[in-house]
C-alpha cells in the first residue's frame, strides 16, 4: 500500500510503502538514517542491517540525495524522530531505487542567489522553498474561497489589451498582427464591465508591470487578485478588504502549520490580523513621517524619510508607518495627482481621491491598492484626455458610463507581496514559482 508521508500517522504499526527522494541520510556502521520527502512531507526511514537483506543494506549505503525510491517499512511512532510532519519513522525492511543521482548541483551548503535562481527548478525542492510556495498556494486557494463564499464571480479577464490602466510607463509592448498591444496590468477595467451584468465579481490571474526596479519588493510578473463591487463605496470598501485579508491569514495559520514552522515564522503576529485594520489619511500620514523624521537621529535616515505633500510613498516610508500599527493599515485619501485616472476627486477637495492602500506591518508595504471608480460620462473624458491616453482605445470603457453607470469599487491584492508577508521571507523572488525581474527570465 503506497501512502503520502503527511498520513503516516493513521499507519502505526503497519507495513506500508512511501514514494519519493531522497534528501538527506546519515549513518555509520550497522545503521543509515535517510530523510525521504515525497511533496506532502518529509519522514525519517531507519535501516538496521540487522532488519534487512545485504544488499537492501548495501542499496541504503549507496543513496545519493534526491535519488528517487520506494522504500517498504513499518510505521513507528517515536516523538525525538525528525520530520514535516515530525514524531514518526519507518522502519525499512526494503528498497527499490528508481534512478541514482551523480552529484546533485544543490547541496546542503551556502550558495550565491544566482547560483540558486539559475537552478530554481531544484532550488524549489527545497523546505523552505516547499514552504513558501505551499503557503502561496494556500493564499490563492483561501482568496477564492472568501470570494466565492460572499457572492462573487470569478470571470476571466484578457491579457492581451490595447490600453493602459496604471501608467503608460510601465507597459509591455507587443506586435499584435501589425498592430500595437501591451501585456496587461490589471484586469479591472473588465471587472467594471462585468459588475453591470453579475454585480460582484473577481478575477484572478498574471499581470505585467515593465517597472526596471531591483527592490525586494518587484517583480516584472506577478499574480494579482481583483475584486470590483457595483453600488460600493470607500467605507464599504475598506470593510471587504480586511474580512478578506483576514480569512486568507487566519487559513494559512491553520493549515500551514508545518510550513510556517520552517520558516520560524511569528504566528502571534498573524493572529494579530482580524478586523477592524487602523485607518489614517494621507494627511495624517505626512503628520506621522513628519514626527518621526524629527525623532531620527541619523541623518541618513531623515533624508530616506523626507517627503512633502503630494509624494507617493516608498519604501522608506511605508515601512515606517507600518511600525507604528502591529495590524495591516489603511492609508485613504491619496492626492489625486499620484494615483490612477479612473479614481474620483473628493467633492470641494480635488486634490485628493478617493483611493485606499493597504500596508502589510514589519515593513511589507503596500498589498492591496484600491478606490472607488468615476461613473460620470464627462469627468473620466476628462481624467482620461489630462493623462494623455488615446481616448480611442477607452470608448468600450467610456460606454459603461452611457449604459447603466453606477457608483463601484474595486481593488488589487498582490499574491507574491502578500505571501511574503505572510511568510516573513526577505525578498519577493523567493514567493514565484519561477520569478521573472528585470534581469531574469530563465528557467
């Protein structure tokens, strides 16, 4: 009977077969201790020479990491015994090698990030890479579940598009028979259309952004998840946003038990994250930056932290906010000229709109970016022509202000920025299967 390693624990006592590779063993003498992972976990075999036949005893001496087996044993329980999940072992009474691996490039040593990202279809074999991308897996999984759960539709969104939504700057041009088209960067102005006919929905999928940053926090291809609500506003908004964020959290602490264990993540910090999030302006933020820059000492860091109304925010200055919240924040109202076109300006104050971001706490930044959307004809004909865009490319956009225009919002939630929070992991490569940056597009 051939058995995943994460359901040994209901075969105490019985002979069962796992199947796998190998990713570690020690011994000496009488005895070899082999860690065999099979995807699901990690289990410890045991093959005393005394248990076995000489040349199933010859076979455990001869193991070479990640060589594939099967190895037939006994499942015992024993609580000192190393493992994912940890507190049981095999006794092997025998083994089949399916093919014997000649030295494997990744050992268990220190290499260079190059090294391992030109080899990242080994590198992903790794715990902590299996972690990672597990928990990834877990976040895409409990997002659509919370969607699917409160009423929206998931509708496929295109990603091949004639227009930009977040900025010409950072599109992806391609030749689409002749004619100019971008990769897109979001699937919102779809989303738009499709409320009109199924109210919420969602879509989920890869997006581009041709950014030429090298931060921790960029990739140039990532999966974003992208909730429009007809008849929303701001405050309704912000209240979806956190009962969303707060599933896909609360999931992955109790069913990433083990993968968070890997990474020694915190999980008191993450069961700090349930509603309601802290909620500050864009004006309250500058006051904030304003009095910890006086309270800075370094002058070098005074200066990453200078900034004037009207800025965006980076890095610096998001990480700095965070730190003053041990729960994600909302930070609204930001000034109408450093956000997207289709965000409506507040009523007698224009400069700024009606837009909330999302800072993940420990300095994660920005997760989610959201607003609500212009449903006026005249005034996104307008926002659209002050941006310089091709109103030609925006009429089947402009059409849903002419048919049936309604008050809406919507927002982004990065899959690989938030797996990186959750995980506590340094830089964002590390939570894309295959990550592409502006330096990498291989494997």
């Amino acid at each position: 009977m051939i058995i995943q390693i994460n359901d040994i624990s209901a075969y105490i006592d019985k002979e069962i077969i796992v199947q796998g590779w190998i990713h570690n063993k020690t011994g000496k003498g009488k005895i070899n201790f082999i860690q065999l992972r099979d995807g699901t976990g990690i289990v410890q075999c045991v093959v005393f020479q005394n248990d076995v036949s000489n040349k199933v005893f010859d076979f455990a001496q001869q193991l070479t990491q990640e060589s594939s087996v099967l190895i037939t044993g006994v499942v015992r329980k024993d609580e000192r015994a190393p493992g994912i999940p940890g507190g049981f072992e095999i006794g092997v009474t025998n083994i089949q090698i399916l093919q014997s691996v000649n030295e494997y490039p990744i050992t268990p040593k220190n290499h260079g990030v190059d090294f391992l990202l030109d080899r990242r279809h080994l590198w992903i074999r790794a715990p902590r890479q299996w972690a990672i991308l597990r928990i990834r897996a877990c976040v895409m999984r409990s997002a659509r579940e919370w969607l699917d759960q409160n009423g929206f539709l998931e509708i496929s969104t295109p990603i091949i598009t004639p227009a930009a939504a977040e900025g010409t700057s950072t599109l992806f041009e391609l030749d689409y028979f002749g004619k100019t088209s971008y990769l897109s960067q979001t699937g919102q102005l779809y989303n738009e259309a499709n409320i009109m006919s199924f109210g919420k929905v969602y879509a989920f999928g890869p997006t581009f952004r041709a950014e030429k940053s090298k931060t921790r926090k960029h990739v140039t291809e990532f999966w974003m998840v992208e909730p429009e609500i007809a008849y929303c506003d701001l405050v309704q908004l912000l209240e979806i946003e956190e009962q969303f964020v707060s599933h896909i959290v609360q999931s992955c602490i109790n069913q990433c038990t083990n993968e968070l264990e890997i990474l020694k993540r915190d999980i008191n910090k993450l069961k700090r994250v349930v509603p309601p999030f802290p909620r500050i302006t864009y004006d309250d933020a500058i006051q904030k930056l304003i009095q910890i820059k006086t309270e800075k000492d370094d002058t070098d860091e005074k200066t990453l932290i200078d900034i004037e109304w009207g800025d965006d925010f980076g890095a610096p200055h998001e990480t700095a906010l965070t730190k003053l919240y041990d729960k994600p924040i909302f930070v609204t109202h930001y000034p109408t000229e450093v956000k997207a076109f289709y965000m409506p300006e507040v009523e007698n104050r224009p400069e700024v709109c009606y837009s909330a971001d999302l800072l993940a706490p420990e300095g994660y930044g920005e997760i989610i970016g959201g607003s609500e959307r212009i449903h006026d004809y005249d005034t996104l004909v307008n926002r659209i022509k002050d941006h310089n865009l091709p109103i030609e490319n925006y009429n089947w956009y402009l059409d849903l202000r002419k048919f049936g225009s309604i008050p809406h919002a919507g927002f982004g939630m990065g899959i690989e920025r938030t797996v990186s929070w959750i995980c506590g992991v340094d830089h964002i490569r590390e939570t894309s299967p295959y990550p592409r940056m502006i330096n990498r597009d291989t494997p």
